[in-house]
C-alpha cells in the first residue's frame, strides 16, 4: 500500500492527541483535511464517539453497492426516540484520500467509504462529533439530534466548498460548475435537481479533482 506521510500542524496534532487521550483511539482514526482544524474521523471512531457524546440509538450499514470503480455504502442512524435517516457514503478506487493514503483495494475503499456514510449519517441529524467533542469537554452534555432541518443543506454548502477548492467557482463565476453539472447530468445545472445518490455521487467526483489539482500543485 502506497501512503505519503501527512505532517500535522500544531494546532492538529493537539486536537489529534486530545481524541486519543479522552477516548482511547488511534492517532490513525484521526486525520485531516490539509491543514483545516475539523478532525476526519474513520467509522469505529465515529460508532465510539457517537456513544459517549451523543443520544444517538444506532448507526450502522444498510447495504454496499461495488461497481469497477467505486464502493458505495448505504447506512441508516436512528435517535433515541425511534426516528431515523438513511445515508450515503463512497469512495472511488485508485484515489488518493486527505491523510494522503492511496485507495488501492476493494477493503480500502469499502473503509473509507463507510466513514464517509458515518459521518454523513451523524450530519443528517443535526449533529457535529468534533463540536459535540468540545461541548462535552466544556459542560459534560452530550448531543441531541434533530430531524427539524434539510439534511441537504450541509451536502450543498460541502460541495460548493469543493468546487471553490477544485477552481470550478472562482469568486461569483459558478459557470464550470454548473456546466459540469450540466455535462454530468443531462442539462441539470443545480445541485439542487439531484436525487440524494446523484447528490452524493458529483460531491465525490468534484472531491476527486479538487485532491487531484491539490497534489499537483503541491
């Protein structure tokens, strides 16, 4: 397995420590997205996590969808109350994730593709692990979770953060991005025409050039 070693900056390699420290986990299951500050947290990190910090009553996989370039995993997370979520999470083979690891198998991209669908699930009932983290360090409370907003909203803001960083919104000219969208989709040019799957699915081809320019220009 091909892996470039990320450098952590201070401030992560703190908060790294800190999750390790509190909670018993790796320093693996804790990376990060370039020098952003939000830890990226793999799928039994989360399941820990989601435990101690949060009224969360389960989360757990639905069903793996495999295809010759991608592992698509669908989950479900249900609160304390019985209500619950689907979720979506994939990851492409042969591309190269935020801790700078290679996807070189079947087994690779299944992992990373379930913590993608982990932390989307926590997302889709108003929940943020790395806040619900700093507010039980802070009061001892843990996160109630919430179906009272658009769980779409945080994919949109996510992939217009995406496509600013791939170079296809370039101050208020969004027009490659939406003429991909368009070019992907069939004349579509708003994200919000996509079914949830097409959603999730051009938020991760959009992930991948944006990974693909950041590695070129590094």
């Amino acid at each position: 397995m091909s892996v470039s070693k990320k450098t952590l900056t201070p401030e992560q390699a703190v908060i790294q420590q800190k999750y390790v420290d509190v909670y018993g986990l790796q320093p693996s299951q804790i990376t990060f997205d370039g020098d952003k500050p939000d830890p990226i947290l793999d799928h039994n990190a989360i399941s820990i996590l989601s435990l101690k910090l949060t009224s969360v009553a389960s989360i757990g996989i639905d069903k793996v969808v495999r295809d010759d370039k991608w592992v698509t995993v669908h989950g479900l997370v249900t609160l304390a109350d019985g209500r619950s979520r689907g979720s979506v999470g994939s990851c492409k083979l042969g591309s190269t994730i935020a801790s700078g690891k290679r996807v070189d198998s079947d087994e690779v991209a299944l992992g990373v593709a379930t913590s993608r669908m982990y932390r989307q699930a926590m997302r889709n009932v108003g929940i943020d692990i790395h806040k619900a983290h700093l507010e039980y360090l802070a009061t001892g409370k843990i996160a109630g979770g919430n179906l009272e907003h658009d769980p779409r909203s945080t994919k949109y803001a996510e992939l217009h953060i995406l496509a600013a960083e791939a170079g296809l919104i370039v101050g208020r000219d969004d027009s490659q991005y939406r003429n991909l969208i368009a070019a992907t989709y069939g004349g579509v040019t708003s994200a919000k025409e996509l079914d949830d799957l097409d959603l999730h699915t051009f938020t991760e081809m959009v992930r991948v050039i944006r990974n693909s320019n950041q590695r070129k220009a590094a």
